[in-house]
C-alpha cells in the first residue's frame, strides 16, 4: 500500500519556521516547495531538508528537479501531432 505524507508547518514564538512530515511515528524534516527550516524567519539561514537529509540549496534544487519530471499528460506529443493551438 501506497503511503501518502502530509507536510505539516509548524511556527514557534519567535517566528521560526519548520516544515516536517511524520514517517513511521518520526518526525522528520522535509518541504519540496522550499526551505524546511527558517530559524526565526531568516531566509539567509534557511536549512533545506528532504525526508530529514540535510542538503544545501543547490544541492535540493537538484533533487527537486529529479523528483517528478514531466507528467504523462504534459508531453510534446499533442503539439507534433498537429494539434490546434
């Protein structure tokens, strides 16, 4: 069976962000959409994390792109075949 995690946001009294899911009763880390952790709102120290890895930007943008492609239904076969525009 397929699990589906669910990030979840947490905001602390003083502003800091954590992005986490919860895999097997564990916390970890995680956001696709950008940094998992901004220590009290400080975009200059965000951390970015993937299923509780710590990465660098660069390096999660990498594993970003990687992650889903495009999707079947986003192919280039509708425009060579001669679809209408």
């Amino acid at each position: 069976m397929k699990e589906i995690f669910e990030t979840k946001k947490l905001i602390t009294a003083d502003k800091t962000v954590v992005h986490y899911i919860n895999v097997d009763g564990v916390n970890k880390m995680h956001n696709w959409d950008g940094a998992a952790f901004l220590p009290q709102g400080n975009k200059r120290q965000a951390e970015y994390y993937l299923f509780g890895f710590k990465y660098t930007k660069d390096q999660w943008e990498d594993r970003k792109k990687d992650a889903n492609g495009v999707p079947f239904y986003k192919t280039s076969v509708g425009k060579a075949s001669g679809a209408r525009v």
